[in-house]
C-alpha cells in the first residue's frame, strides 16, 4: 500500500531538460504501460511546460528504474534523468499533487492553468490510472477549487501577459470577440496573444518586419499576416493592440497611427507595448481613449497580484494539509478491510489446525464436550481480535492506519499477493 | 409600526455599506452572495416600512423612499452589471438618506394615504424612481470618470481593481440615463394631472425650473441617443445634467423651506 510521485519541474531542472522529458498525449500511455509492467498497480503522467510527474499506486522496487529509464532515454547524451528528479511518497505524494492542482508549487503562483492539466493528464491516463490515484486526481481538482475559491491565491494577474489580459478586462464589459492586432512575431508576443486568445479575443492581424515569420504565427492563430507597414491602417479597427518587437527604437509612433485613431469613433483602444525598448511612442498615450501600457506597467500589476496572492499561502496550505489528511484517512480505510480479513483467516487457520491436533489427542470427549471446545476456540480468537480490529479501524478513519497496517502486515506475515 | 422596519433596513444598509467599502480598506471582498443578499434583506424590510407610511407627502417619506429605490437600483446593478462598486455610491448615500429622514421623521404630513388618491401615490412614487435613475446614471458617470482617471495614470490600486471595466460602466450609465429621464417625465406629467384634478398646488417657479432642469436632462439623454457621445464625454454630460437637478432643488428648497413637502 502506497502512493508515489517521481518527477521533475521547475524547480529541479532547466527549461532545456524539462522541454525533453515533456510527453504529448499520445505518447502517455505507452509510457505508461511500460511503467505498470515494472509493477505498479496504477500510474497516472502529469506532463506540461514545467513538469513531469509520475503518480504511481502501490510501485514495486523496480518501478522506479523504469520511470528514470524513460525519462534518461528522452534526455539523451548517456545523463540519467534522476539527477534533475525528485520522489515523493504516501502523505507527501499526496500533499505534493494537491499543491500542484492548487497553483501553490506553480512558477506563477496560484495560476489556474494547471487544474486543466491535472485534468487532462488524469483523462488521458484514466485506463491505467486505477481506483486509488483515479480517486487522487479527482479529489485534487476539488482540492484546488476549493483553494481558488476560499482564499486569494487565484485573484489578480501575476505574470506580465496575464496583467496584460487583466488591464484589457478592465477596460471593455467582455474579452470574448474583440479583435487585436499583434505587433512582432518573437516568443513574447506569441505567448501574449495565445493568453488573449484563450480568453476568447480574436487575432485578426498579426504584423511583423518580415512576413514569413509573421505568416506562421498567423496562420496558428487563424489571423491575417501583414508587413509592419501595412498594419498602421488597422488600429482603426482592432480593439487592442499588442506589440512586442525586436526593433531598437519606437515603430508605433503618432504620425503612422493618430490618423487611424481618430477614425475610431471614440471607441477604447489598448494597446499593450511589451517590447524592450518600447515599440510605442509614449505620446499615443495622450489620445483620447487610448490606454497605453508598457511593459514595466504590467509587471507593476502583476507584482501587485503577486504580493497579494502570497499573503494567502497560509491559509491555501491548511486547506491543503486537512484534505491530505481526508485522503489518507479514505485511503487508510479502503485497506484495512482486506487485510483485517486476511489477519482474521489467517489467524482462525491457526486456531482450527491447533484445536483438530488437540481434540485429536483428546479422542475420549463426547460430542457436546468438542463442540464446547469449539466453540471456546471461537470465543478466545474473537476476544483476542476485538481490541485490534477496533483500534485499526479508529486508526484507519483517523488517517493513521497504515503505519499500524504495515506493522501488523510484517508482524504476521500478510503480504501474500507478493508471495510467488 | 412604520419606524421598525425602517430601522432594520437602516440596519442592513449600514452592514451592505460596510461589505461594500471593506475591500476598499483591504479586506478580502464579501461573498456574491452576502454581498447581494444584505441589501435585498434590507430592500424588504423596507419595503414594509414605506408600505405603512400613513403619507407619502413630506421630505421625511419621499428621502426614505428615494433610500429604497437607489438600494434597490445598487442590488441591480450588481445582479445585472456586476457593478457592486455602485454601492460605494449608493451605500453611503441611501444609509445616509434613511437616516435622514428617520431624524426628520415619518410622522404624517398630510392626509393618510390610504385617503390619497392613487394618481397621486403614483405621481409621487415614479418621480421617485426615476430621479434614483438619474443618480445612478450620476453614479456610473463618476464611477467612469474614476476608473478613466486611474486608468489613463497607469495607477493599479483598488479602484483599478474592484471598479468594474469602463465599458460596463458605460453602458450603466447609457441605460439608467435613458430609462431614468422617460421615467421622470412621466412623473412630471402625472404631476401636471394630480394639479389639474385638485390634489396639489405648484407655484410658477417651481414649473418654470422644472422645465429647465428637464430641458437639461433631455440634452444629456439626446447627446446620448441622437448625437452616440459615449465614455468621458457622455459622463461629464450626465453628472452636469444630475448636477442641474440638485442645485435646482437646493434653489427651491431654499426658496420655500420646510419638510411638509418634497418640492
């Protein structure tokens, strides 16, 4: 009986290792398999950007060694994957996915984005995952709603693309079904308008100095590439604007763009400048209804949201630590039974080998006088289970059953599925 | 039992008010639910209590019941709007209004009502209403104008945070602007039929600076729905327009003073 989690994230290893042990979906349940035939009896693969995490139910030995294995073949270069790996077991394990569906072991703490991935590693590993960690994940996105929705740890934007989703939210009534204009095709840029566009905001343009690489983040977003050149006509229509180019000096300056604005109709216009230097002349700022961020702007919000979010840490850790400790005590209670049933056969095997060797000695009894032997057997063996049925079962229910579990396992020899 | 109720809303008024501005002082935002739920307690409790009113003549009823219906319009921009930031207005103010008029008292000043004729009952209340209408176009306009202001400063404080987004507040301020003003004209000419059926006498000043307030706020509707000013524009235009209806009552007020009446 047991819970363990191997993996890497963030905090153990560079984003060029994790990027190599990332799994897409499809490649999950091979992994997976591979993994279950080393011996465990349940594997669930949590794998994004910054983690990949193997849940595994009741590992054998071996189990282990194969999760390196996989990783240290993704890795490449003869390196072994358990220098960058970390694992955890049972309450640890436990507490360790909870604070990972709660956002509390994010890089961006309490960002939400990770409930969909525990949820989508746990349907993705749903044929191999098995009762206990099937009961895990679901239990842990419950955990990590209940951390959203009690405490602050979810409020505010805490990273520079998300401050600039928030800035633009306070500015029009809904996101879903604006337009931008996307300035520049580098990461950043890239990154930020994925952010708005899983809010629902519609990429029509995406502009940059040369028009191929503009074209393949257009044609990713389902938007319109353009040469920065002919993207001035289009502020008057787009309803944010975000920008994050390469070039060393200001590209959206007044005379290219004041003329499109002033054909806007009064309509707000945000434009959110998140190139290093500013690709936006700050003067823009001075039209009426235009709001004009920079980068230094967002990361201003986003400190603010950050500062705000830690002050929850506490309280998002005591709903942790009391919903682990409502696992285990499910979990110590789904295994007392069976093995308090095998204590008890295992036990009355005894008593009855022991009362047919004593009654076999005792040939002269009568049939009344052997079945009062009998029935005493019975008795003693009932009144020496009664004080250790109840104890496990409280302990069991009080989250501390499975140290008494294993010490009654080892005491009496009850490991039989792992006889040969 | 008029005073009971009215105190239990005052009650209520002061915890939603309290709920309203606790954020603002960094605490952590009340529930939806608390948040929406105090006010509507509050709403029906006094909705029993300006039920018993023996009048509704006097400043005392009309300032209570003025309370209600901006209580009543805050409940339904949260519910509809998610504006609850309309309560940092109307919080204040309705606790205060209530207040006010349970200091002035609800004692009758006039004939019961009960006695009155229902065209005057009705004169009386959708006048009321509309002119909360009004103040809440006000509200949303300074709202606006706030938000615009922190805005345009890149300031990302409370107001940033819990106002909500500028175009919400737009459309607030659009739609309690163009209800608010028919409603108040309907008012005005149930008034003009209450005059006319004996009910009520009106003096030519008050006819006289009524029109004009009224012209004032029909110019803020139009440039609204004829000329689509929106956002600062629209929102300077509505505070003026709310501004002309309080400085015109103050004026009136000071010209005839005394509680027996409203205006």
């Amino acid at each position: 009986m047991s819970i363990t989690v191997l993996g890497v994230n963030h905090r153990t290893a560079p984003l060029e290792v994790r990027e190599r042990f990332a799994h897409e979906r499809r490649e999950v349940p091979a992994s997976l398999e591979r993994v279950l035939a080393a011996g465990a009896r349940g594997g669930v693969l949590l794998s994004t950007c910054n983690r990949t995490e193997f849940y595994l139910a009741e590992p054998d030995e071996a189990v282990p060694e194969a999760v390196w294995a996989i990783l240290s073949e993704r890795l490449g270069g003869g390196r072994s994957a358990s220098e960058y790996g970390y694992t955890q077991r049972d309450r640890d394990a436990v507490r360790h996915l909870y604070r990972v569906s709660s956002g509390l072991d994010a890089i961006i703490l309490g960002e939400s984005q990770i409930q969909g991935q525990v949820r989508d590693a746990w349907e993705t590993s749903k044929a191999q995952a098995g009762p206990v960690l099937h009961r895990l994940f679901q239990s842990a996105l419950l955990v990590g709603a209940r951390v959203r929705s009690e405490t602050g740890l979810a409020t505010g934007a805490a990273s520079a693309p998300s401050a600039a989703v928030a800035v633009a939210a306070r500015i029009f009534t809904r996101l879903a079904g604006r337009s931008a204009l996307i300035l520049g095709a580098g990461d950043m840029a890239e990154l930020a308008a994925t952010c708005l566009a899983s809010e629902g905001v519609r990429v029509t343009v995406v502009a940059n100095r040369t028009y191929e690489r503009a074209r393949a983040i257009a044609e990713q977003l389902g938007a319109r590439a353009l040469t920065l050149d002919e993207a001035w006509e289009h502020f008057a229509q787009a309803d944010i604007v975000l920008s994050s180019t390469a070039a060393p000096h200001a590209v959206v300056t007044w005379d290219r763009v004041a003329p499109a604005i002033a054909r806007r109709g009064g309509r707000p216009l945000c434009i959110l400048d998140l190139g290093l230097p500013r690709d936006v002349e700050p003067a823009i700022a001075q039209l009426e209804n235009v709001f004009l961020y920079d980068i230094d702007d967002l990361q201003a919000v986003a400190a603010q949201a950050a500062v705000e979010r830690r002050r929850d840490i506490p309280a998002a850790e005591r709903i942790v630590s009391e919903e682990v400790e409502r696992f285990w005590a499910w979990y110590g209670g789904l295994v007392v039974v069976p093995v308090l049933k095998e204590f008890r056969e295992r036990l009355d095997q005894v008593r009855a080998a022991e009362l047919e060797r004593t009654l076999r000695r005792l040939s002269h009894l009568s049939p009344d006088d052997r079945e009062e032997m009998e029935h005493f057997s019975h008795s003693l063996l009932n009144k020496f289970l009664h004080q250790p049925t109840i104890a496990l079962k409280e302990a069991a229910q009080a989250g501390r059953g499975y140290g008494l579990l294993e010490a009654l396992k080892r005491l009496f020899g009850l490991e039989r599925r792992d006889e040969p | 039992m008029v005073l009971v109720p009215h105190l239990i809303a005052l009650g209520l008024y002061a915890v939603a008010t309290a709920l309203v501005l606790a954020p603002f002082a960094g605490l952590r935002p009340a529930p939806r639910a608390l948040g929406l739920g105090v006010p509507l307690l509050g709403i029906a409790a006094h909705v029993i209590g300006v039920a018993r009113l023996p009048s509704f003549l006097g400043v005392a009823p009309t300032l209570s019941m003025l309370a209600l219906f901006l209580v009543a319009l805050q409940a339904a921009s949260e519910g509809l709007f998610r504006a609850s930031a309309v309560g940092v207005f109307t919080g204040p103010l309705a606790t205060g209004l209530l207040g006010l008029a349970l200091l002035i008292g609800l004692a009758p000043e006039g004939p019961p009502a009960s006695e009155r004729g229902a065209w005057s009952i009705l004169h009386i209340t959708v006048s009321v209403f509309g002119l909360a209408m009004l103040a809440l176009a006000f509200i949303a306009a300074a709202l606006y104008l706030l938000q615009f202001h922190e805005l345009k400063a890149k300031r990302f404080g409370p107001v940033f945070r819990l106002f909500p987004p500028l175009e919400r507040l737009d459309q607030l301020n659009h739609l309690s602007l163009v209800l608010g003003f028919p409603t108040v004209t309907l008012g005005v000419l149930l008034g003009f039929g209450v005059q006319y059926a004996g009910g009520a006498s009106v003096d030519a000043a008050q006819v006289v600076w009524g029109m004009l307030t009224w012209a004032v706020l029909g110019w803020a509707v139009g440039v609204r729905v004829v000329r689509h000013w929106a956002g600062r524009r629209a929102a300077f235009a509505s505070i003026a327009s709310f501004t002309a209806v309080l400085l015109v009552y103050v004026a009136l007020k000071l010209a005839a003073p005394g509680t027996q009446r409203f205006l």
